[in-house]
C-alpha cells in the first residue's frame, strides 16, 4: 500500500513534502519542509493502518520523543491528518551504512562508529528503551561522519515487553537478530548489544557472523541459536585479539555471557582504539590467550554443535532486507503468520537433531498449514524437503522402514524439487535427491 501524498502538497498545513525518499515495512518516508519553524524534516506516514501496527506506529513516536542525543534521530511533531498518522523527524544529510557499503571498513573508523551506535543505546537503555533492531538500515553515516542511529518502531519501554511480546512472531531482520529472539523470549539490553556484535563482525570481517545463504533463512535462524561463529581472527589475522575478544562476547548465545551493558562495552573498545592510535599498523594484544580462552568457553553451552552443513556450504552473500519483505505481502498478518511459520521450522529442525521425530513432525505440519496460504513457494518447498528428509532420518535411525512413512517422505520430496530446481537452489536439490535414493534403497530392502 503506498500513500497517496502528492509532492509539493501540504500535511497539517504546515509540512510541505518535498521528494519522497524511502519506504519500510509500515511507512513511507519523505523529505519536507516545515514552514512554521523554516527547517528541513523528515516525514514518516503510516501506510498500514491496521490497530496493531498504528500502535506500534504510536509506540515509535513516544518512545522516540523521550530521546534527546546527538548519536539518535530526534522526533518534532506527531500527528493525524486526513486520516493519515504521521512522524516529523529530524532530516539527516547522508546515507544509511547498508547504503554505504561499509563492509571492511579501517578498524579504528569501525570502532569508532560502534562507539557511537552504543552510546546511543547507553542512552535510550538509560530511559527504559530497548531498539530491537539493530542494523545497518537503521544507522545513518552523516556528511561529516557522525553516525545517528533511527527508526524505533520496533522500540518497546522495558517495563511493557511481557505484555507487546507476541509467542512465534519475530520481527527486525534475520541476520541481526540474537537467539533468544528466535526461540520466542522478549529482547533487552543484551539483545541490542548482541545486534552490534554482529554488526561490528561484518564491518570488520567483511561478512556476517551467520550469512543469509541462498535466502535459506531457517537455516541463518537455526545457526544464530546453535552454531558458533568463526574467530574474527581466522577469517582476517591483522585483527586484534582484543577486539575479538569483545565481539566474540557481544555474539554469545547465553544474554548474561555478554557484557552487562552498554557503558562496558564503550570502555574496551576506546582501550582497543587508544592502542591502535598508538602502535598503527600492528596487532594490539590486550587480552591473554588463556583469558580470550576462558571468556570463549564460558560464552557458550556445553557441547555446543559445531556449523551444521546445510549453512557453511553455501557461498557468502549479503543478508537481505526484512523478513516483512520477504512475504509475498506487505500485509501485517501475513508478515507474522510467515515469520511464526519460520521459527516452527526451526524448532522442526532442533527436534530432528535430537531425534525428538513427533515433535519435529508436528512442527514442520504446522509450518507447511502456515505457508501454504501465503503464496511464498520457496520456504514451502524447502519445509516439504526437510520434512521428507526428516522422515529418511528417522527410518535409518530406527532401522524400521514402515511403508507409510516411505510414502509420505517421497511425496513430500516430489512437491519439494520442482521448486528447488526452478529456483536453481541446487544445494537443496542435491540433497532432497539424496533423500529419494535412501527411499529407494529402504524400498528395495
């Protein structure tokens, strides 16, 4: 749904929109020109006006008005006009880092500019106000290199998450989110400094933690909660322990393993930046390699699985957008109807891994009754091949092959490959075709 809101028209009688400059899940943005106060504004106009998302709309623009820092995207004014809701908010001049393309970015900038994306949140965390979606759309680079982070729509005061908490529905983007997200608890402080971890790793590192691969997003889900990252160090060595240390504990699965807060954080990256300063050009080594050991260990649980197969075969790519523009609509139910779908794959999958087969089964049936409807035929394919492979799994594990299960994975896999062969996502395709084999050879037996 776009807003019908002509350039050079008037909203409130006062706000003059200028060009039209972007458009999210809930929104569109405009530049515009407030004639009262004879300054530059952003205009943000809700598009969905269903009562759930004009809620969340009315929820961004309170908690945003409560913030006042020169690293947050200020809010003036909200309103209603002509049945439309709207935010004015402070104009910045420059471009969002997922615009600007700041993968491998010079350590000490990189540092710098998580600096500022945490001192923001020691701010608005200060007030009550968690983010909840931290990422590089949501951080401007201004013309003169400040960073200001903005869009709180997914902002909730503290003292409210237990009650706007929704069990299944997962919203921000996928590949910036912590694992408590995806196992359906509610985000806090460490869940934000989890984000600038991972945010932080792919500034660095050039790739993220958990890369969105072959927009196999269960797959980045499931990793987020299970796997390990690789030590930023293996993938770039002139990178300082130090700094590893400190984004491999914003990364830890268990929130009470990172830092207790933001402020900590801020002190051992500005130790980080202070040593750099001084020794350009060389490996700065702070932390012992018994400390950066023992931290590591203690950041995860015990017999923790090591990147399952299904991710780390894929080549790196960028993540993609948000999950809302990954449903075949923009509509709000369907966003959380198919995101609610991709965390029972998910926990189809975890049950799999523990032979938990009733439980995986009920999951991915649900997940399956979830996508049909929505008209999004990739994860529908891929649910149909896990769920094949999931009974393939079980008969070799049970050594009984029972002709119904026999029949029920092989239909469940003919539905799966003509979409994974249209998509060409031969990765999926070699698989499901090596669960059709082991059927044969049960068959056969």
């Amino acid at each position: 749904m776009s807003v019908n809101l002509p350039i050079d028209s008037l909203l409130a009688n006062r706000y003059r929109i200028v060009a039209r400059i972007g458009k999210g899940g809930m929104a569109e943005v405009f530049r515009g020109y407030d004639h009262v106060l004879e300054r530059e504004v952003a205009v943000k106009v809700l598009t969905d006006r269903s009562d759930d998302v004009c809620r969340r709309f009315l929820l961004e623009a309170q908690s945003m008005a409560r913030l006042n820092h020169p690293n947050i995207v200020a809010v003036y004014d909200v309103g209603v006009d002509n049945n439309r809701s709207y935010i004015i908010l402070e104009y910045v001049r420059g471009k969002t880092l997922r615009e600007s393309n700041v993968k491998e970015l010079p350590l000490e900038k990189a540092i710098g500019m998580a600096v500022q994306v945490l001192e923001a949140l020691q701010y608005a965390h200060a007030q009550g106000i968690i983010h909840r979606d931290i990422k590089p759309g949501n951080v401007m680079l201004t013309e003169d290199g400040a960073v200001k982070v903005m869009d709180f729509g997914l902002a909730r005061r503290m003292s409210d998450i237990s009650n706007l908490t929704h069990s299944g529905q997962i919203v921000g983007t996928i590949a910036y989110l912590p694992p408590e997200r995806f196992m359906g608890k509610s985000g806090d402080r460490a869940s934000d400094l989890y984000s600038v971890g991972v945010l932080l790793y792919e500034m660095v590192c050039g790739t993220l933690p958990f890369p969105l691969e072959s927009g196999d997003l269960v797959a980045v889900m499931y990793a987020h909660v299970n796997d390990r990252p690789k030590p930023l160090r293996s993938l770039k060595p002139t990178i300082p322990s130090a700094l590893e240390r400190i984004v491999m504990r914003l990364l830890s699965k268990n929130p009470t393993h990172r830092y207790p807060d933001a402020a900590s954080v801020i002190v051992d990256l500005k130790a980080v930046q202070t040593l750099l300063q001084r020794l350009p050009g060389n490996v700065v080594e702070i932390a012992s390699k018994r400390e950066r050991v023992a931290e590591q260990e203690a950041s995860e649980p015990a017999g923790a699985p090591a990147r399952s197969d299904e991710v780390a075969r894929a080549e790196e790519t960028r993540a993609m957008g948000d999950l809302s523009s990954s449903t075949a609509s923009g509509d709000a139910l369907a966003s959380k109807t198919f995101t609610a779908a991709l965390g029972r794959v998910m926990q189809g999958m975890m049950s799999a891994r523990k032979q938990q087969w009733r439980e995986a089964e009920d999951h991915y049936v649900a997940a399956i009754g979830m996508l049909t409807p929505l008209k999004h035929p990739t994860e529908l394919a891929r649910t149909y091949a896990r769920l094949g492979g999931m009974y393939c799994s079980k008969m070799k594990s049970s050594g009984t092959a029972l002709p119904s299960e026999i029949a029920a994975a092989r239909e469940y896999l003919h539905k799966a490959l003509p979409v994974l062969r249209e998509r060409r996502l031969n990765a999926d395709v070699r698989e499901a075709e090596s669960h059709l084999r082991v059927l044969e050879s049960l068959k056969s037996a």
